[in-house]
C-alpha cells in the first residue's frame, strides 16, 4: 500500500445504495454469516439485544429405532447433554466490563406452543467391549441414544429460552458466554413452546476503573473476537489485570547467584562432595568463597555441613555434606540440589551432643518402614486421574492373586506394639451388578484384609495386624481377587504397599533409618555397625538435618541421649556408606524472568532441534513477527527448581505475557513430541516405547468427560488465568518431532508453503463423511451443510462418501485429493487413534504411499482421537501426527481432538472454523482454528474438555494462501458532496477505499442531488494490508480535500476487517 499524503477530514453524511468491486466474498456466494443478536444498544451499563428465530424444520432422525425427531433451525446447534431431548441452541459471546456477573433480564418475547412428535435424546456413551490390551474397537459402538430421567418430567426443556453461561478469559478481557433454546421441550405433554422473537437485556454491575487497552492494536485478536463478541466496539476498550499474575510465583532462587552446580541425586541418603568431585566438572575451587556457598532443593534452602574449611579455603580433601530427599513426578523420579558458588551463604547443619546419662530408660527399639512401589503398567481411564497415580505395579484380574516376599529383620515381638499395612489399589472396571470386586490380603497365610467394594474407585487404606504376625526374615504377602462377586469386571490393579513394624535398631550393612512415637527423655541404643563409628542424623526436618555427636560406646551398641518431645526420623552410618550424586553439572541460568523484550512468536523445544528451526524463525522474522527460542530445560530450572513439569511451561508462559513489554506474545509453538511415558519405564514392552526417548516437550494430561479418557491439551499451557481458564491467551501448535530430520522435514514443509504463489489448484475443499450417523444426522448431510453455508461457489469442493463410494474407491479417492492438494479437507466420521472410520477408509498405513505436492491442505478431523499422538511407540503414532510429520505429503496442518468426541459440540468449532477462514478470510491457521474453539465454548460451556483437547499439529503463525474472487458489483449513490456549500469540480476523480478510524478535524456537510458510481478497490495481494469489504456494510464517506478529491469509506457495523494498517 503506497503511502498518502496528511489527509484533512470532513464527515459527509449520505443515504446511500452502494456496491463495488470487493477481493473478499459477497452474500451472493455459498457463505451466509453465522446468526446472532442485533444489538439495539451497547454502552458500559448493559447491552439490549434481539433474536429472531429462523423457521424450524422437523426431520425424523436417522439413529431412531421409532419415529423420535429432530428440529433443525438453520445456524443452529443442538444441546448435548447424554440422555436429555436435543433441542436447538445458538451460543455467543459479549465482553464484560468488570469480573461481577452481569445480570439477564428479558424485556420482551413472542411465543407460540405446537404439538410435535417425540425429540430424540442426546447420545450417550457406552462402554466399549471389553479388551485387556489396546486394540482398536469400532468407536460407533460407543454412543446410543438412551432416555433419561427428563422424558417422564411434566414440565419443560431447557427451562428457559436464554440463560447465562460460564465466563472466560482472553488477552485480559473477560468473556460471558450466552445461550439461546428457541424451542422448550414438554416431553410428556408432547409440545414445543417456540420463541419466534426475543428481546433482553444484560445489565452490568458498576465498572471499576481499569486501563484502557484496544483489541484492534493486539495483532490477530480483531479477526478472532470481532466476530463472535457482540458488543466488541464497546468491549475492546475493557482491559483487566490477570487475576492470578505469575508475579505471585515463588521468586526465581537462581536470582542471586551467577555459578551454579546442579546436582542430581536419585535416591535419599547423606551425599559427600570433595574437592575433587567439583574439579572434575570443571569448577575452579581455588576461587571459591567457602562463606558463600549455600544449597537449595525446591526453591528451598537446604542446610549443609562444611568439612575442612575453617581457613577459608576449599581445598581438593575438604569437602560438604547434605541430607537429600527423593522426588518423584510424573516426569522424573530424579530430585535436584543446587549448589550456589558465590551467593549470599546458606545454612549450616546444627550439631548437638547426644552425651549419657545412667538414670534415663532405654530405647533399642524403633519403627521401620519396608515398602514396593515399582511403576511398570501404565492406566488413565478411570474417574480422578488427573494429576493423580497412573502408573501401578501389578494387575490382579480376579478370580487371581499376587505374591510379594518381603524381608524383615530383627522384629522386636516385646513391645506388643501392633503392625500396620498401608496400600493403595484402583479398580479399572466396573458391572452393573453390585459389589464389583472383592479384595482380600494374607500375611503368611493370616488373613489381615478382607472387603467388597464397589466402582471404578481408588482404594486406600492401612490396616493394623498383631506383630506375632511377621515373621523375623522373609515374609509373604499375599493380595488375592477371589472372583466370587457377580461382576466378570473384577479388575484391580495394585499401586504400592508400605508395612510399618517395631524392630531392634540394629543396622543392616552399617546403615540404620528408623523412626520413633516415644514422648520424653531416653538414652538411645543402636547396634549392628561392628568396629566403625556411625555418624547420626535427626532427618525429621530433611532440609535441615541436626548432626548428633558424641556417642558413646558400650559393647557393640552405640548410645546417646535425646528429648523426644514430638515423633522423630533418625539416620545413622558409617563413612563409607555416604554416597555421591551420580551426576554433577555446572549451570548458568538463564534467567528467563530478567528479559522484558518484547516477543511474538515463542518457541519451545530441546537444545538438539534448535539449529533446525533456523529456516523457520527466519521465515517468521521476515514477516515482522519477533521471535525467540527457548531451551525446555532453562524453563524447567527457573520455574520448577530443575524438575521436568508440563506446569513450568504453563508457569513460564504466564509470565512471559503477564511480563514482557507489550504486546503481549502471541504465538507458541512446542516443537517437540510428549508422551505419556516420560520415565521410558518398563523399556523391555514395545508397547511402553522401549528405550527411546518419546517425550520432548510434555503436553497437559487431563480427564475428559467421555468415560474418564485421558486426553492431551496444549492449549492449557496458554490459559493463563487460572485454573478454570479455558480459552487459549496464545496461538498454539506443536511439530511432534522425535528426531533432527523430522524436524527438518517439518521446517522446509512449512518454509516451502509460506513462499508459495497462490494458484487455482488451491481452491478446493473436500469433505470426506464417514457412513452412519454424527449425532441425529447422517455425516454425508452434516457435511452437506457445511459446504453449503460456508464454501464459497468459486472453490471446487470434493465429497468423498462412504456411503455412495464404497470401499476401496473411498480409500483411493482420499488419497487422490491428498495428492492433488487443496486448501482444506474435513473427515466428519467415526475414528480411532490411527484409522478413519470402522471401515478403515482411511489409516496411518497409507501416508507414506501419499503422492507429494505444494499445495498440501488444512486437515480438520470431526472424530474421536485422531489426534492423541503422546503414545511412546512411535508404531501407534496418531493418524493427525503422521499427516503432519510426512515430508512433503500429508496436510501443512491438522487440528483434531486428542478425546472422545460427542458430535454435536464439533458443528460450531467447525462452522467458526470454516467461517472465519472463508468468509473472513482470517487465514491465520491458529487463528481461525481458536475461533472456531471460542465458538464451541460459546455454545457448550459444559464441554469446555472439548476446547481443552483440540490440538494444532503445524505453526500457528502460518498463513494458508489461495486465490481469492475478485467481484464487482454496481450501485448508485443517492444524494451529492457539497463542499463550503459548493460542488465538487467537475470530472473530480473520486477514489474510494476502507480504512480504519478517522484521524483530523471532522465536520458534517450537506448533500443533494445524484452522485455515483463508486467502486471500492480489490484486495492488493501484495501488500499486507487487507482492502475491500462485503456487502451489506454500513459506512461512512470521509471527503479528503486535494487536487483531486478522495473518499474514505469506514466501516462501522458489519464488516469484519483482516489485518488492517492506517494508510
């Protein structure tokens, strides 16, 4: 766009007819705008809207066994709730001035009641047949259409035709969500009561000051909101602060030291570090402050014992001692200690004298602990998971039993103190019939537990047994499923088990660790450590250990003196049994909360990619786009002490927006796969991935609704407010790359599109529709409806259907229209992790045989778990993955779900989609894809896990590119410009453009007379200013006064603008 001279503006009002030449679609095309409320008013005190409902269409549906129907209203969704009727719903968005719920009230409404047929319910899921292993099942077996208790209620559904939903948070603005149910449903009675018009009102509490920040100066949140907030104008204007900024994060340690040691420890013991294990990693001990070292665990000090440094110096024989704990996640089970070399000084471990005395009773008892946890069988489907134990040590599938021998030395049987059994098991499955399970645990042949319970629940308890029980030596535990409940689904698998027990305190190879309850003052035996003097620890507090000293010896026992006035851990040992951390590294932080710069465009990913991405940055930076690439591991070190966590990335990534200098980033791209394997345990199963690292950059693991699935999200890295936040603050993608070459394969794809020339063979759209049903409708007419609404005429659109093709031409006809490219391909079907459809019309075997091509297209999967793609075997990879990864074959980008699906929640994630996209023409691929994600969140809060498990594979900073329609169209103008009440010269060349606000001195002139045509200018392709508008716009005309005369025209209402730049 050539840039204009300083402009002098003057307002001409005009009544006017207009039609012009326009680069985007016009409403004489296929796409018709989605439907919403005409907003009457909208200032900071409410917004008073009206809703008129399009006539309704009663259908029969296709999965009825009987004659239940369906109502179709065009735009409109249908309500999902399992077992409920189906009615018609339309969702939307407005923003909120303030964190206070607004208030609904509706002012007026015109209805009418009708007689109907009965309405179909919304499916619900079913159980999948039962299997032990992981094949793939045919996922139309899931859902079925079952009544629920509403069907015998004699009143109506939903009970209101508008209510409010959940709110949500974007970019610091806050978002209500509304629901509009045209239609209530009185299933006994019958009848509908239709809500032909509507008008109401939302009413907002008081505004509190806040700053002032426009949407429109926020790269790419214009076409992503402006369309779906109804009151945008208004609400772009109200910003609020986070309510929960990362400021609030425990404050970086890292910051008051520049040398660090990390050292990794894996199991808990006292860790010796000498002189020369430090010069071994490289670390200069000549120069170190012996005064300025200090230890940290957890963003925690840690108290450490200096030995040999009374003169300053560290020398190659001194050396310090530390108490470390271990540390298990789902990521590691490896802790971090962090060894500042020239901060501030840390603390010393106490030291206090254990001296005898002949007049206190004696201890030479104490309790010990003997426990199993080994993580080898790896279970998500169950109610409660997240964040909670997955993985488990054994399965007992009744009618079965488990056995564990466990030694136990020197039980001390004098004290009659009672033994106890703690344990933790989950049920995986569960039968109708009741109880489902029956659970019983032997100690030597004693029964010690004995119950039946129910569900798929988590079992926890401790139970308490004679200590006659245990035997001195080896023992064995037995956990036994009898099977002689009613259920054939008695399936438990057994997480751990912990025996707490009295014992003489005699150390096992010199190393003794008990505990004890005793209150009050003792003289303490220890025994079993032959010629060697133990040094003895209170660990009670493991961060701040005390060493007790003088001991005295007596025999072979070992005694001192302590005050118990509360429970207390004791650890004693010889020399020889301090251990050394297997690895010690040198580390300089990062420090990722120091930097302030500005940033677009966030790259997150493991120190072997990063040269790779190199063509990618580059390509992103020449758009203008700042972009920065950070290392896993600094983010890791800096927001979760050194520990592998997905919640460090979410942590960073709240930060970095809340942060650095405006605007805030936009993008966040993960380059990297996840994997729900991260530890590589049980390595020797190929179906746990072997030994091979499979998880780069972790994605979020939750619970989703269908039958407690354990879907992926990495969109929740970027909800930045809160734990309830579900909208998406950042763009996200990932390239799930496990090696160098497929991240390079995956760069020059997507660097080869970014510099492609638009041709024609890039307009085309194919719809692949699975045989069966999505929800009521047939797939074939739910994607008949689609390309209906939103695929302009001008694009060659290609049906690809199961039910009219058969099989094998729909698998050959797919992988044709791969082939042959295009700009987008939905599937609209069933789905497995790897397949399309029971019918396997399309799997991941047949990627590879793909033919390559330029104009790769954008893939959109309505199906179940075409896109959980964290299997550590890479053989199970996800159909969305492997489309994406293949060098130039496949898609340039997937967006597909990593959950099971319900159907009708995917109709306004894809109608926002597509809508955006096309008739927007917002062809940022993160961007309408998050459109089409805040469109299903506006209509069904309640699936909010569906906004959660929706995953980009590809960049989102991409732009699809095809060849637009350039159309004119012709009008005249009613009325004429006069200028200081004369007109304008004659054969004044009028040249009109849209444009953004009106900057200058405004005035108002009259008009008369005829004056026209006008034109408004294509879309020049290239510049990066978007020109041009659709019809229907309501504008305004600004008079520019030069030699020759120039006219604005802006936009006011209905013309939703690209990126657009003053000019």
């Amino acid at each position: 766009m050539h840039l204009m001279r300083p402009w002098i503006y003057i307002l001409v009002t005009i009544i006017f007819i207009t039609a012009y030449q326009s680069a985007v679609l016009s409403n004489d095309q296929s796409i018709t705008s989605s439907i919403k409320p005409t907003i009457i008013s909208s200032d900071e005190q409410k917004i008073i809207f009206e809703i008129n409902t399009p006539e309704m269409i009663l259908q029969r549906a296709l999965s009825s066994p009987t004659d239940e129907c369906i109502i179709q209203i065009e735009g409109f969704a249908q309500t999902s709730t399992p077992g409920e009727p189906q009615v018609p719903l339309l969702g939307f968005m407005f923003g909120l001035p303030s964190n206070d719920p607004p208030q609904l009230v509706i002012l007026n409404q015109e209805e009418e009641t009708r007689r109907i047929p009965t309405l179909i319910p919304a499916p619900t899921w079913m159980p999948s047949p039962v299997v032990e292993d992981d094949d793939e099942i045919d996922e139309s077996a899931h859902f079925e259409f079952i009544k629920g208790p509403l069907y015998a209620r004699d009143g109506y559904y939903p009970e209101n035709h508008m209510m409010l939903g959940a709110t949500g948070d974007y970019r610091n603005h806050r978002l209500q969500t509304c629901q509009f149910y045209p239609i209530l449903y009185n299933p006994v009675k019958g009848q509908i009561q239709l809500c032909r018009k509507m008008r109401a009102a939302v009413y907002f509490p008081q505004r509190t000051t806040m700053e002032s920040v426009n949407w429109g100066n926020d790269r790419e949140s214009d076409p992503l909101l402006q369309n779906q907030v109804i009151n945008y104008d208004q609400a772009k204007h109200w910003h609020q602060k986070s309510l929960k900024p990362a400021a609030a994060m425990k404050s970086s340690f890292t910051a008051n030291s520049q040398i660090w040691c990390k050292i990794i420890v894996e199991k808990a013991g006292i860790y010796k570090l000498d002189g020369h294990d430090l010069q071994e990693v490289g670390i200069d001990i000549d120069r170190i402050n012996t005064n300025a070292l200090s230890l940290y665990e957890g963003g925690e000090s840690v108290a450490l014992q200096k030995i040999g440094m009374a003169d300053g110096q560290f020398d190659e024989n001194d050396a310090i001692e530390f108490y470390a704990q271990t540390f298990k996640n789902y990521y590691t089970d490896d802790n971090i200690y962090w060894l500042s070399l020239d901060g501030p000084g840390g603390k010393d471990m106490v030291v206090v004298r254990g001296s005898q005395s002949d007049d206190l009773p004696i201890l030479d008892w104490g309790i010990f602990r003997t426990e199993q946890e080994v993580d080898l069988i790896h279970r998500a489907d169950f109610p409660g998971h997240t964040d909670n134990e997955r993985w488990f040590m054994d399965r007992l599938y009744a009618p079965a039993s488990v056995h564990y021998s466990l030694s136990v030395p020197n039980v001390d049987y004098e004290t009659n103190k009672p033994c106890s059994l703690a344990f933790h098991i989950q049920a995986i499955a569960s039968h109708p019939a009741t109880p489902d399970h029956h659970t019983v645990i032997r100690l030597n042949g004693v029964q010690i537990y004995d119950r039946f319970w129910d569900g798929r629940v988590s079992l926890q308890e401790t139970v308490t047994f004679a200590s006659d029980v245990m035997k001195e030596g080896e023992n064995d535990l037995i956990f036994e499923g009898p099977g002689d409940t009613e259920s054939f689904l008695d399936w438990q698998l057994i997480d751990f088990y912990r025996i707490e027990c009295r014992r003489k305190n005699i150390a096992v190879d010199n190393v003794l660790s008990f505990s004890t309850d005793r209150i009050g003052n003792f003289q303490i035996e220890i025994d079993g450590f032959g010629n060697d003097q133990p040094t003895l620890y209170d660990i009670t507090d493991p961060r701040n250990p005390i060493i007790v000293e003088e001991l005295i010896r007596i025999d072979s026992k070992w005694c001192f003196q302590m005050n118990l006035s509360s429970s207390r851990s004791l650890l004693a040992l010889t020399e020889t049994k301090k251990l050394k951390p297997p690895k010690i590294m040198i580390d300089t932080p990062s420090q990722l909360r120091a930097s302030g710069d500005q940033v677009d465009y966030i790259v997150i990913t493991v120190p072997e990619f990063k040269s790779a991405l190199a063509p990618l940055l580059e390509e992103r930076s020449s758009t203008g786009l700042v972009t920065e690439v950070i290392d896993i591991q600094d983010i890791y070190d800096e927001f979760s002490f050194g520990r592998p966590s997905e919640r460090a990335i979410k942590d960073f990534v709240t930060y970095t927006f809340n942060h650095r200098a405006s605007p805030a980033p936009r993008y966040l791209l993960l380059v990297g796969d996840a994997s729900w394997n991260p530890r590589r345990l049980n390595a020797d199963e190929e179906s746990y991935g072997g030994n091979m690292q499979s998880d780069f950059i972790p994605t979020r693991f939750f619970e989703s609704n269908v039958d407690h699935f354990e879907a992926c999200s990495d969109n929740w890295f970027a909800c930045i407010d809160g734990e309830s936040d579900v909208l998406p603050d950042l763009l996200v993608g990932r390239l799930p790359a496990r090696t160098v070459d497929q991240v390079q394969a995956m760069v020059e794809k997507l660097t080869r599109y970014s510099k492609l020339t638009p041709t024609q063979n890039m307009n085309k759209s194919v719809f692949i529709a699975d045989i069966g049903e999505g929800g009521t409708l047939a797939f074939e007419d739910s994607s008949d409806m689609l390309i209906h609404r939103y695929i302009p005429d001008y694009f060659s659109t290609n049906r690809i259907y199961l039910s009219q093709l058969g099989m094998p031409k729909t698998r050959e006809e797919i992988k044709s229209a791969f082939s042959d490219g295009g700009l987008t391909m939905n599937y609209f079907g069933h789905g497995s992790v790897g397949n399309w459809s029971a019918k396997s019309i399309f799997t991941r075997d047949d990627i590879p045989d793909l033919r390559e091509s330029d104009a790769l297209p954008f893939v959109l999967t309505m199906s179940c778990i075409n896109g959980y793609f964290a299997d550590p075997n890479s053989g199970n990879s996800s159909l969305a993955e492997m489309l994406f990864n293949q060098p130039q074959k496949g898609a340039i980008a997937v967006f597909s779900g990593s959950g099971e699906a319900f159907p009708s929640p995917l109709f306004p994630l894809a109608r926002m989609l597509y809508e955006s996209l096309y008739a927007f023409q917002n062809v940022t691929i993160g961007s309408f894809c998050t459109a089409g994600l805040f469109n299903l969140f506006s209509h069904y809060p309640a699936f909010e896990d569906h906004v959660r498990f929706y995953l980009l594979f590809g960049d989102p900073a991409l732009l699809l590119c095809f060849v637009p329609q350039q159309v004119v169209h012709f009008a005249g103008l009613s009325g004429s410009v006069k200028i200081g009440g004369n007109p304008p010269p004659l054969a004044s060349r009028i040249n009109v453009m849209i444009g953004e606000d009106i900057v200058g001195s405004i005035r108002t002139i009259s008009t008369s007379g005829n004056f026209g045509p006008i034109y408004i200018p294509a879309d020049d392709t290239n510049t990066t200013v978007r020109e041009g508008g659709v019809p229907g716009d309501t504008m305004q005309m600004v008079v520019e006064l030069t030699d020759s005369l120039k006219v604005k025209l802006l936009p006011k209402i209905a013309w939703l603008p690209g990126q657009i730049q003053q000019v």
